[in-house]
C-alpha cells in the first residue's frame, strides 16, 4: 500500500496539473489528489470526478488483471485525460486489490504540448461548447459515430481535419482540429500546367486521326441508325425494330432503342387495356357521370347511368349542352360555372335537371376541373335524390303533424328545458286543466307545478332522464288555484331547438287513483274475511271428524252384525253408507288441508329419508287405483339416488295426489314417475335438486283447462266432474305443499295425448 501512495506522489510531482486516485474493491478513494502547477501545491480532487468513483462506473470495472481504461472524461471544468488500471501484485497475479486512476487536465497548456509533440498545430474544443467557432459548428452537424473524420479544404494552401472524441461512456466529448499545408497541392497544379501543354500538342495531332476514324466507324453508322428511327417514327409501326450490327457502343444504342420501342409498345397496351378498364368503371357506376367543356359548354362524355337518368341516347348526349339539362336560367349557370373555375375546387350542390320529356329530377351534383388535353374539362357526378327529397317532405308533413298533434292533444303536453328547468313549449290543454296562461308558463319553470315536498324526488328523476332514459310515473301538481292533483306523467328525452329537452305528457289519474284506493280497501276486506273463514275450518277439524269417524265406525259394525245374522239385504246399503263416508271424510280432510295451509297453521316436519324407498311405498299404496282403469304404473327411479330432507308425508302426499289423477284420467294406458337428480349453480342453497315426472297418456287437457287447473274446487269443466268426479282439491293442495318445501310443479299437455306434471324440489 505505501508503494501505491509513493507512486502516486511521483506522478504528481512530474506531471503538471494531475489527478491521482487510488480506489480499494468497495468502490471507496483510499487515497486521491490533484497537483496545481500555477500554485505548486496539492489540491482536492474535484468533486464532479468524485461522481463517477461507483462500482458501476466503467472507471472501476476491470474483468481480468490486464485490463485498462484510457480517454477523455469530461468534467465542469473542461476536459481530462484519465486512465484507469486494476491494482495487482509485481508479477502481474491477482487477485486485484483496487483500482488506480491518473488523470491530467487538458487544458491550453496539455493542447500546447501535444501539438509540440506531434508537430502539427491542434485545436480542441468541447462538443457542447455554447459559443463554437462557425467552422466546428458546421463540423459538428456532419460528424457522427459512423463518420468521426472530416477533411475539408479551408483556402488554396491549407487543408483542416476534423475529429469527433468520444468519452470513456462513449459520448461526443470533443472535437479535434489539425491544420496541414497543401504541398502537394502546390506541386500538382505546377505538374499539371506542364502536362495540359503536353497534351494539347499530342491531342491536335491525336484529333485529326480520331476524326476520320469517327467518320468512318462512328458518324456513318449513326446516319443509318437516324434513318431506321425515323422509318419507325413515319410508320407508326412499334412491331419494327433496328437492325444491329457489330458489338460495340453503337450496336448497344441499337439494342436501347429497340428495347425501348418494346417497352412504348407494352405501355401503349397497357395505357388501352387502362383506358378500357376506366370506361368500364365508369360505365358500371351507380352514379351517373360526364364531362363537359368549360368553354363551348358542350357535353363531351356520359355513362349509361347518365343517359338513362336523363333519357337520351350516346349519339344525341354529344349534340347537347350544359344548358339543355340544367333546369336553370342561362345567366345563373354562367355565374356557378365562373365560380367553379375560379376555385378549381370540388363544389356540390343539388340542381334541377331537364329530362328528354321535359319533366325535372332532383339530383345532387358534385363538379370539379381537370385539364385533359389542353382544356379546361368538368367532371360531373350526379345522384338522383328524388326519394330523399321525397323522404324529407314526409318528414316535414310528419312534423307538422306532429305539431298539430301537441297543439290538439285532449291531454296537457309541454317540453321544458333540462338544463334549466323552464317551460319552452306548452299546448292549449295544459293552459286549460292548470289555470295557467301561455306567457305564464313560458315563464315558470316545472319545479313551479310541484309541491314544495316533492322537489328532491323530481331532481333525482331530471338526472335521470339527463343520461337518457325516459321514464313514465305519477306525480302530484299543483293548479294554479293551489289544487293539487295526481297526474301520470309519461316523459321523453328530445332535441328541441338545439337544447336538450324532455317531452312530457300529463294525464290526470286523480279519481281512478280514489277508486282504485276504495277497490284496495274491499279488497284487503274480502281476504281478511277469507282468511277468518280458513281460519275457522282450521279449527273446525276436530269437530267435523268427529261425528263422520262414528257413522264411518258403525257403518262397519253394522255390516259385519248383517253378514253375520245373514241379513244380505242390508249389507249392500251399509257398504253404500260406509263408502259415502270414507268419500265424505277425504273431501273434508282436503277442505281442511287447503284451509289450514291458507290460513298458516300447516307445518313442516323435516327430517331427512331415502327417496327410493318412499317413492316405491307411494306406488305400493297407490297401486290398486290403477285397476280399475286396467292401467300400468312404471317407476324409474336409480336405487343409489340418495336423500332427501324435507317434510316425507306432504311429499308422499303430492306424489300420492299426482298418480291417483294420473289413473283417474287414463284408460288402459301406461303412467310412468321418473325421478333424477340435478345440479345447478354451486353458490346457489339449492345447488342439488330432485326432478319427480308423472306422466300419463290419458286424455290430456287444452290450453285454456291448463290456465285454471291448480284453482281450487276447480276442474277442466263440467263434464269432467259428471264423468270423473272429484273436488278439484288435489292439484291445488299439492302445489301449495310443494311452494311450503321450497319447490314448484308445472306441467306439460296436449289434448288427447296425456300430460307430464313435473315436481321439482331442492335436496
């Protein structure tokens, strides 16, 4: 370490204006100075050098032991030399130690020196030198990294070589400038003065030979070219081609020519096969087109469109002027044809043009100028707009229409402002039913109808209709005798004279809103006396059981007494008797189902069974209502299709209810209950569901019977009480069961094909 600090002290000390610095593996300056040679004493090391001592810093970055770094760093001060080598061992081994850095200001004095050094006179300046001299200004903008050199001659004696330095970050740091006198320069011109006089004496003497030569083997064979392009020229005959002699320069020519008359062929074909192309675009064109000249306002050109549109043939389309079919006078078409060529720019415009009958088209015309051939031509498109214009006074009648239909409305009808609130437009029906005149409304804004209480609600809903929505909805107004009445206000977001405006149509709804409060209250009434009256068979069920369990009871001791004292005659009227109860006890134990369940007191008792097993109990006990009808029941229900938890004797009931409708309505057919399992969506509380489908080829039902079958007491009809009997209670008691289990039936029919009733209940 005190070799280092010795070598760097010596190097200070022989070398004017030096920077030393020794920098350990860290990145940190152990040791770092500089030499002041004006005041011949040891100086800081400048702090912008400082900056750049970073591990990252390429003046710190050595791969190998023999690594160096040397050039040009530049500093606020000016410009450095600075070198940078890895510390190592004296032979040369690592590993390295540290980083040693010399540097030395290159400042006038160091210029000075090298210029002494390399005999020739050098000037340097800084590439970012605000005030640079014009000709290293010029210098710099030519100068890059892939051309660093430039050489320029400054006058007739002096040559000057530019150089761009680049830093050790390889940035344009410099720019270098040697001076060298032009010796040589001088040198040739007096050699070429001797040699120009030299051959001026050779060359009249060489001139002479050359010019019989020329004659002969030149002039002559060039006449003869001149004539062959000149029989081309009179024929017209691009087919012909150069004879070609010999294989020199001339017979080259020739080859040219000949080439070239091949290629003013192949461009005169392709100019045709373009032209024809052009005339089959514009003869195939939608629109119609033509040209005309500018000056003698002849027509020149038409395509069939145009023709067609107008009604004239080709021959007679050239016989015609632009004052034929303009429907205009002469002078006003004059003065758009003056305007045109004044502004040689695309204009368009809608015209009346003359057909060959005499009848007028309206027609949209676009114009612009083009020079072909000399002359001012105008291309013309034109498009019929006969129905446009047509679609616009449709439109205009539409207006007035409806116009005539806001000023008779029956019902009041303004437009208001939305930005502001305030009545634009207000109809005679609105004048009327508020009491207000139209220059009163025209004044007042829509917050002057409502009542105080109701303005947050009104701007929530002006919001509203500012993004677009329209919006229909009943608000309350306020007459202008301070009456207040309910109206329904059926709204629309317009464009109105350019502002954004809401058409609104007023309804007064006052008295139906009064009947349709009295309707309300008869109608909560009647349900409150429904639910008294279910309420009532609710707690009714004991006391009708009752007696009906006794005559049930006696009927059946007093058959078995009959059969037993051999009174036969009697047992037929028993068993009528026992039956009329077991049919009286049902309907009543349906009747008292139903009521329970609308008036609230059914209950759930929830537990959790196999379904395969109570599917196969209901067919058991269901079963012998199939043969009466000789009917087949079939069950398709997976043994493996799990649990169910819900209430099992209300499911057993629907499923009960179901088939037993199912053999009533079928004759000699088949029923089938299949059951599977579903999944929906896992997030969902019923992400499992079970499907039960009973489904019959009996004798089906219409759309109309599908409309009121799960009515209670209700039927498809009439006759289907007298044939099949029944309440009318099953469907309607198992639909109300499968809504209190979380589930729903539907169902599927056609007339006279059967019916699918499908229950569906979550797991």
């Amino acid at each position: 370490m005190e070799l280092v600090y010795s070598l760097l002290l010596l190097y200070l000390t022989f070398v004017r204006n030096a920077i030393a610095l020794f920098v350990n593996t860290s990145g940190k300056i152990v040791y770092g100075t500089s030499f002041d040679s004006q005041k011949v004493k040891l100086t800081p090391v400048p702090e912008a050098l400082k900056e750049h001592i970073s591990l990252g810093d390429p003046l710190l970055q050595h791969p190998n032991v023999n690594s160096t770094l040397a050039g040009i760093l530049l500093l606020p001060s000016g410009p450095i030399l600075i070198t940078s080598r890895p510390i190592v061992t004296t032979k040369n081994t690592g590993p390295i130690r540290g980083t040693l850095i010399f540097g030395r200001n290159l400042d006038a004095a160091g210029i000075a020196k090298l210029s002494k050094i390399t005999r020739l006179p050098l000037i340097v300046h800084s590439i970012n030198e605000p005030h640079l001299p014009a000709d290293f200004l010029k210098a710099r903008h030519k100068l890059s990294g892939k051309k660093p050199i430039l050489v320029r001659r400054v006058s007739e004696d002096l040559m000057a070589g530019y150089a761009l330095i680049r830093d050790i970050y390889d940035r344009p740091a410099l720019l270098l400038r040697v001076d060298m006198p032009r010796e040589i320069y001088r040198q040739g011109q007096t050699s070429l003065l001797y040699l120009l006089v030299s051959v001026t004496l050779a060359g009249i003497g060489f001139v002479g030979c050359t010019l019989l030569l020329i004659e002969r083997l030149v002039l002559s064979r060039l006449s003869s070219l001149a004539s062959s392009v000149n029989r081309v020229s009179s024929s017209q005959d691009l087919s012909v081609r150069l004879p070609v002699t010999g294989e020199d320069e001339l017979s080259d020519l020739a080859h040219t020519i000949n080439k070239m008359l091949g290629a003013i062929a192949q461009a005169d074909s392709e100019q045709l096969e373009e032209k024809a192309r052009y005339r089959a675009v514009v003869e195939q064109a939608t629109d119609c087109i033509f040209l005309w000249d500018a000056q003698n306002k002849g027509l020149l050109e038409a395509n069939t469109a145009f023709r067609n549109l107008l009604d004239y043939s080709l021959d007679e389309i050239s016989q015609l002027t632009i004052y034929d079919i303009v429907a205009y006078s002469q002078d006003l078409i004059d003065s758009n044809i003056k305007l045109l060529l004044a502004d040689k720019q695309f204009r368009i415009g809608e015209v009346l043009y003359r057909r060959r009958d005499g009848s007028c088209v309206d027609v949209e015309v676009s114009g612009s100028v083009i020079s072909y051939g000399g002359r001012e031509i105008i291309c013309t498109v034109v498009r019929d707009i006969t129905e446009r214009k047509q679609a616009e006074a449709e439109l205009r009648a539409s207006e007035e229409r409806y116009r005539l239909l806001f000023k008779n409305n029956p019902h009041p009808m303004w437009v208001y402002d939305l930005e502001t609130l305030q009545f634009i437009a207000v109809n005679q029906a609105a004048i009327h039913h508020y009491g207000y005149t139209r220059d009163e409304f025209l004044n007042m804004t829509v917050a002057d109808i409502r009542p105080p209480q109701k303005m947050p609600k009104l701007l929530e809903n002006i919001s509203q209709v500012d993004v677009g929505i329209d919006f229909a909805s009943v608000w309350q107004h306020q007459k202008k005798d301070g009456t207040i009445i309910d109206v329904e206000i059926t709204s629309y977001a317009m464009i109105f004279d350019s502002r954004n405006a809401e058409l609104v149509l007023a309804h007064d709804v006052t008295d139906r809103l009064q009947a349709e409060a009295e309707l309300y209250k008869a109608k909560e009434a009647a349900e409150a006396a429904n639910l008294a009256k279910s309420q009532f068979l609710a707690n009714m069920s004991h006391e009708l059981r009752t007696p009906l369990n006794a005559i049930i009871g006696y009927s059946e001791i007093l058959q078995e007494e009959a059969l037993d004292l051999d009174l036969e005659d009697f047992v037929s009227d028993l068993e009528r008797i026992h039956n009329a109860g077991q049919l009286l006890l049902t309907l009543i134990n349906d009747i008292l189902d139903l009521s329970k369940i609308e008036a609230g007191h059914a209950e759930l008792e929830l537990a959790t069974f196999n379904v395969s097993d109570a599917v196969q109990y209901v067919a058991k006990t269901v079963q012998p209502l199939f043969l009466p009808n000789t009917n087949h029941l079939k069950v398709e229900c997976p043994n493996n299709i799990g649990e169910l938890h819900s209430d099992k004797t209300k499911f057993t009931q629907i499923l009960f209810n179901l088939l037993s409708n199912a053999a009533k309505f079928t004759q000699k057919g088949t029923i089938t209950l299949s059951v599977e399992k579903i999944k929906k969506d896992e997030n969902s509380w019923d992400s499992e569901q079970l499907i039960f489908k009973c489904t019959d080829t009996g004798i089906g039902m219409t759309s109309e019977q599908l409309q009121k079958l799960f009515q209670p007491f209700t039927q498809a009809d009439a006759s289907t009480t007298r044939k099949y009997g029944g309440t009318g209670l099953g469907l309607a008691i198992a639909q109300k069961y499968s809504q209190m289990l979380g589930g729903e039936i539907t169902v599927s029919s056609e007339f006279g094909k059967g019916s699918t009733f499908t229950l569906i209940l979550p797991v």
